[in-house]
C-alpha cells in the first residue's frame, strides 16, 4: 500500500490530501448494504465530504442515496447551483439576508428551524418572495441520566408538548411547510463504542450508556412522529443518526431515512465501532524533509487537528508506512511533524496520514488527488477550492 501510494504521487508537490477511489466505492458500497432491506433511503451529509465530485460519485452509485443534507446556507446554495436536488440545511439560519438567498436560488431547499423566531423569519421573507419555505423541526435526541447529559447542546425540542406547541404556530403561518423532522442521536452516531483514548472502564461505561439511550431515543421520536401526524401534518421525512448509528436507527419504524457522511472517507475516529468497519478512503501524504536523528523522520506540514473536545484522539495519525508514530510532546505540527519510524525514509520520501475527522480535511486543501489501482486519475477540487469558506 505504502509503495502504491508512494509511486501514484511521486510527481507532485506534498503536503497533499488523497482520496482512494478504489477504497471510496467499496464504502459508497458497503454503507448502501447496511441499510438494504430496512426501506430507508441514506441522506448524505455534505460537509463530512466536502467535495462536489465525489458527491455526485455517491449519488450515481446508488438510488438509496437521495438528498443532501447540508451544513451552511451558502453551501446550500452553491450544491444547488451545481445541480444537486433535496437539499435540507442541517443547522439553523437567522441571516436574513441567506435566508432570503436561499430561497431565491432554490426554494425547495428545506431550512432547519427549532424555534418560532427562526419560523418566522423564514416565513416573512417567503411571503414577500411569494413562495413557499420548507422546514424541517429538529428534535433533541440527548438522553439524561442522573447526573450526566449524555448528548449534544443543540435543539431545545425535547418533548411532544414543546413540538406540539411549535408546530400548531406553524399552521397559522401560510408561507411555511413543515416537510420534516430530524433529530440526530449524537451520542450514539459520534460516540465510538470503544476508544484508546478512553479506558477501559469508561468504554464500557459509554457502552452502557449508549445501550440504555437508545430506547428512550426511538420512543421520543415515535411519540413526536405520531403527534404531529395526528396534528394532520404529512411529513415527506423522518431523519435520524449519522455513521455511527446506522443499524440502531433503521430499527425505528417511523424513521424514513438516515443521514450518512464520515463513511465515505471513514477517518480514524470511526474505527473504533463494534458494528462496523469501513476503508480508509482518505488521507494526505507529508514529505521528509529532516533526519534529526536514526529513526526520526520530520516531514514539512501536518497539523491538521479535528474539531470538537480537545485530545490526543483529535490529532491526526501517522498510516503509511506501518509502524510511524507522533511524539507525544510535539504532536503533528503547524509546519514540522517528526514521526519515529523503525524503517528507513530518505528525505523526499512521503509518509500518509489520516484526519481524525472527515470533511475538515478539506478545508486544509484546494483539492484532492483521486487514486485508482496504482495511478492518480485526476484531482476533485474541495470547497475551499471552489473558493466556498
Ligand atoms: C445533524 C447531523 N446529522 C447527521 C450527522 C452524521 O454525519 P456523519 O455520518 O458524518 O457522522 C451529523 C454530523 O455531525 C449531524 O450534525
């Protein structure tokens, strides 16, 4: 793998990122199996792929990937622009001047709403559009325990009387229609079963967690579902998980599609889920550029750190050639990485790396170098090479 890689970008200039086509089929492939047989579509959500090629790729692999779900108003409207359909915009929007945006490029794009100020501002600027805003309500799908919030600080939609509330103000607004509901298990999506950044006992203290919430999950979503349908409301969607959850979330009935998106690239923080195993798609390669000493090789770049709590999960990890590690006190760095590596490097030569996360490699990268068998087949410009922050 280490030679393929090596040889396929020898000629260009490092660092850079990669994507193995071969590897990315095979999880455009594999993610479709996990839902097969459950009647779910998968949602595919943009920013953990932030590049419009491989998106289209996604969709033309399978018709069980239908929509986008997206994660700013400004790339909503640039996916809409390059021709992709059922777009729903994963996060709120209170700019009026995007929201009116939005909907005068494509007002089919669905808006994420969890309040009636955000309803509002919708509707307002749908009327004087004259068209119609499509909405989708996201739910709280955090579970609490005595004294621990197992979830995410998102949606203040937690129970059927708070969305009861919410949708009979969304009946008496015309230029509105509630299409959807979401509600993203975080805890269960983005929280691996087991993690070397965590103990043993807090692995199977998360395990346990995850367990007990995911009834209590199902059951809020049932009792919302059947709520607003009673209410008389004809939900188009039912949207639930992420990655992670896949198997839990086509258990629940009233669920019509689940959202997917690390998978594709599967980066390091989903190999640590007991349902399943996806291929490393992507990477970037950093080049040799010191010998400090045996055994020591300093590449140039590489401190490309995910988002989210601060660890040493968040750092990205030395892939290729086996047996590279980070030095705990330097970690990778904003312009030297040294990794130890028992093999011999001669300077020029590559080492791969994974991203802790997804999409967010991207934003490191105007573009990426698409592989295939041994040979690079082309490039797929990223957002931030289409100039999209
Ligand atoms: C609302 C929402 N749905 C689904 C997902 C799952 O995406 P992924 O498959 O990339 O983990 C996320 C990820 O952050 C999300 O924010």
């Amino acid at each position: 793998m280490y030679e393929r890689y090596k040889n396929a970008l020898k000629e260009f200039p490092k660092p850079l990122a990669y994507v193995d086509l071969d590897l990315f089929d095979q999880n455009v492939k594999d993610i479709a199996k996990r839902v097969d047989g459950s009647n779910k579509t998968i949602r595919v959500a943009s920013k953990s792929v932030r590049v419009p090629d491989l998106l289209k790729r996604v969709f033309s692999a399978s018709d069980i990937y239908r929509g986008i779900l997206s994660f700013s108003a400004k790339e909503a409207v640039f996916l809409a622009k390059q021709g992709f359909k059922d777009i729903v915009l994963g996060y709120p929007v209170v700019d009026p001047k995007l929201i009116r945006e939005v909907l005068e490029t494509d007002p089919t794009i669905t808006f994420m709403v969890d309040c009636f100020e955000h309803i509002l501002a919708i509707h307002q600027i749908a009327s004087e559009l004259g068209v119609q805003g499509n909405i989708c309500l996201d739910i709280d799908m955090s579970t609490k325990f005595p004294g621990i919030y197992f979830g995410v600080y998102r949606s203040p939609l937690r129970t059927p009387q708070q969305v009861h509330e919410l949708s009979n103000s969304i009946s008496e607004l015309e230029s509105v229609n509630l299409k959807g509901v979401m509600g993203y298990e975080a805890q269960i999506a983005g929280v691996p079963d087991f993690s070397p950044a965590r103990n043993f006992l807090l692995n199977a203290v998360v395990r346990l967690l995850k367990r007990r919430s995911i009834p209590k999950i199902a059951e809020r979503r049932k009792m919302i579902v059947e709520m607003l349908e009673n209410q008389g409301h004809l939900l188009s969607f039912v949207n639930g998980g992420g990655t992670g959850s896949v198997e839990t979330t086509i258990k629940e009935d009233v669920v019509t599609e689940v959202t997917v998106g690390s998978g594709f690239f599967s980066p390091r923080l989903f190999d640590y889920y007991s349902q399943f195993r996806h291929e490393p798609a992507a990477g970037f390669a950093l080049e040799v550029v010191r010998i400090p000493e045996q055994n020591v090789y300093t590449c140039f770049g590489g401190g490309y750190i995910a988002s989210g709590s601060i660890g040493v999960d968040k750092q990205p990890e030395p892939y290729l050639p086996k047996g590279c590690t980070l030095f705990p006190n330097e970690g990778a760095g904003e312009v030297q990485t040294p990794v130890h590596y028992k093999g011999t490097l001669s300077l020029d030569d590559p080492v791969f790396f994974r991203h802790a996360k997804a999409g967010e490699l991207c934003e490191h990268f105007n573009e990426v170098y698409l592989i295939k068998g041994s040979a690079v087949t082309g490039t797929a410009k990223t957002y931030r090479g289409h100039g999209l922050y």
